[in-house]
C-alpha cells in the first residue's frame, strides 16, 4: 500500500476518510485483526489515535511524522557506564545532551585517515549493495570492512555508551555523499522510524518516551555551512511533530514540510571537521543545508540502540517512501557495536563474517 506523504486529490480524500473512521473503529472495537489484509493490520496494530486524528481532522493534509511520544528527562545525568581517560563524558555534558538532543563534535579519526577513506566511499557511490541488490547508501558496514572498523572504535562507542549504556547494536548505517551543488535534506525527525513506511515501525521500545536510539554521524569530509553541515533545532526532541503534505521542500522522494516555525527557532548550525563525530537522537529536529560548492561532502552515519530494542521483528522486507526500493532483509541483521547482545531480540548478523563470504564471491562474467 503506498502511503507516501503526497497532496491527496479531493476525490480520494473523500474516500480516504472514512476508510480511516472504520479502521480507526476497528482498533477500539478490538475486532479480530488476523482477517485484514497485511497493510490494515499494521494501520490497525501501530497506528495510535492520535495518528488517525490527526490525518481525519485535517481532511487528509496534515499527519504526525513518526508514532507519537513525549520525552522524559531522566532522573540522574550520570553516566550509564564509567569510562575514565579521553572519552569520558561530565555530567554537566549528558545534561547538555538531555537539553538539547544533540552534542558534539568529538575527534575519532585523523584527517588523512578519512582523505583516504574518500576515494573508497566514491568508489561505490552508484554500485549495487551486496545486501539489498540494488543501488542503495544503507548498511554498507556489511561489505565495507574498514567501515565497520570506524564505526566498532573505542572514540565512538565508549561515548555514546555513557548515554545508551554497555550493550549497544547497530541496527543500519547510511552513506552520505551530498554532491555538488545539492539540495538541502530538510527538517525531519524520527521516533521508532514508522516514517519509513507508515505501517510498521523499525524500532519496538518499550519505553516510548525514554532515549532508546541515538545517530552518530562522522564527517568524511570538512562539513561547513557552504557545503551543508547538519544543523539542529535544540530541545526538540521533546515531541514528534506532524507535517504537512506538499510545498517546496522535499525529504529525498517525499515531499511535506514539517510543523515548526524555523523563523522563531534557534537553529543551530554545526561545522564538523573531517575526522570528527556528533550524537543525537534522532527525535531532535535537524537537516542540512544545499551544498553549494564544486566538490561532495561526504560523512557516514550509525544508528545505534541498546540491545533491548528489538528491530524489524518477523519482517522480510519493509519498504522506505524516501530512499525508495523495496529492502529485503534476508542478509541484514543488527550488529554487536561493543559489548554482548543478552537479550537476542532481533535477528543478528556480524559483519565480519559477511566480509568473509563477500570476499569469496565469484564474481559473474560481463
Ligand atoms: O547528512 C545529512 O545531511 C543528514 C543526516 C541525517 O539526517 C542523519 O544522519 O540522520
Ligand atoms: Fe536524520
């Protein structure tokens, strides 16, 4: 079912509306789900009221991004693990985080490290994924081994297990090239990722409301306010927006704006040095600018969680309504990025054992 966030003709808003009345009845009836079609059963399973509402009301025009929730400020600002040296983190810095959703950057890698590294991002800019089989930045840690060797380092991990904790997996990682001269990625937010497709989330909390993913995205390149760097809305985090469909802007193969007055908010532009990493959940509102100089800006991401979320349970494929293309997930799995995964929720793959099968490949004649 294509649910993509699209201006809807009246006709079919027509049609669309009670279509989400009798669903939405549905789910309070509590009628046994098991009979729909798959696309209803998730509407009707992972859909909150709230969601219904919102698309109802406004006649079709305006829903929320993601599942809904509010944020928590937890009790103690203490780290969740002590780590003493270089990386540890103050309290008064995890408060920061807490405030803002965001902080950074901290250095990990040296200039000529991700110099290097450059050449054999480009290499691969337009190749098929060995995971997915089809052209696509997400979860190249599969096949790149020094990838997931930057993405496994100590600067990295032992930070963001202060605010996540000991066990943390990686559940995807994403390629950024952002070429010459190209548009902004604009404002967006994300709770458990339901805005991949609207129907399912990727992510199964327990606690909507608690800090249960975080992105930590390192620069490749110098990113600079000329070429887009990340920039954030500060304390947004604090709930999922709605957005409406349609306008000028556009999210990858989407297009809305998301519901927040940029003019009264206090952006906050971010230069990161090549080399360098931020963390943020990506709860907080954030995007990039257009990258308006000759060369690309490149950087990676990880979105990290602690090993009790559980991931794309019972799910063989899902399809994203941004970066297009249906993804099977026969060869994905989430990925031990430091410590032990206790809980077994997800299906789990260790990268390095596909470095190994990839490397073996015959590759096909021409
Ligand atoms: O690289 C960018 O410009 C956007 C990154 C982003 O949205 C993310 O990592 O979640
Ligand atoms: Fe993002």
């Amino acid at each position: 079912m294509n649910l993509h966030p699209k201006p809807r003709p009246f006709w079919q808003r027509v049609i669309i509306i009670p279509a989400l009345c009798l669903l939405m009845g549905y789910k309070a009836f509590h009628l046994p789900r098991k009979m729909l079609p798959r696309a209803l059963r998730s509407i009707v399973t992972n859909w909150s009221y709230s969601m219904f509402w919102m698309l109802i009301r406004s006649g079709v025009t305006r829903a929320y991004i993601d599942q809904p929730c509010e944020f928590k400020v937890p009790d103690s600002f203490e780290p969740k693990l002590a780590v003493e040296g270089e990386y540890h983190l103050a309290a008064h810095q995890i408060e920061e985080f807490y405030r803002n959703g965001f902080i950074g950057p901290f250095d990990a890698f040296s200039r000529e490290e991700m110099a290097d590294f450059r050449h054999e991002m480009l290499a691969v800019e337009n190749t098929k994924s060995k995971t997915y089989d089809f052209c696509t930045p997400r979860d190249r840690h599969f096949e790149m081994p020094r990838l997931w060797n930057y993405m496994t380092s100590a600067a990295i991990t032992e930070r963001v297990a202060q605010l996540l904790g000991p066990d943390l997996l990686c559940w995807r990682s994403q390629l950024f090239y952002k070429g010459p001269h190209s548009p902004a990625i604009q404002f967006h937010q994300a709770s458990t990722f339901m805005v991949e497709d609207y129907l399912d989330p990727a992510l199964f909390p327990t606690d909507l409301s608690e800090i249960f993913q975080l992105t930590v995205w390192v620069a490749v390149d110098d990113a600079t306010a000329e070429n887009g760097c990340l920039q954030f809305v500060p304390g947004t985090h604090d709930s999922i927006r709605t957005i409406t469909f349609g306008g000028n802007e556009g999210f990858y193969g989407a297009q809305f704006s998301l519901d927040f007055d940029p003019e009264a908010s206090k952006i906050v532009t971010l230069p990161v040095k090549a080399g360098q990493f931020v963390i943020f959940t990506e709860r907080c509102i954030h995007g990039s600018p257009p990258n308006t100089t000759d060369r690309h800006r490149l950087a990676f991401n990880i979105r990290v969680i602690p090993t009790n979320v559980p991931v794309y349970p019972d799910k063989e494929k899902y399809r994203s309504v941004y970066n297009g293309g249906k993804y099977y997930l026969k060869n994905w799995g989430v990925s031990v990025l430091r410590g032990e995964d206790r809980h077994q929720l997800s299906r789990s793959v260790d990268p390095r054992e596909l470095h190994k099968e990839f490397s073996r490949e015959v590759p096909r004649a021409a």
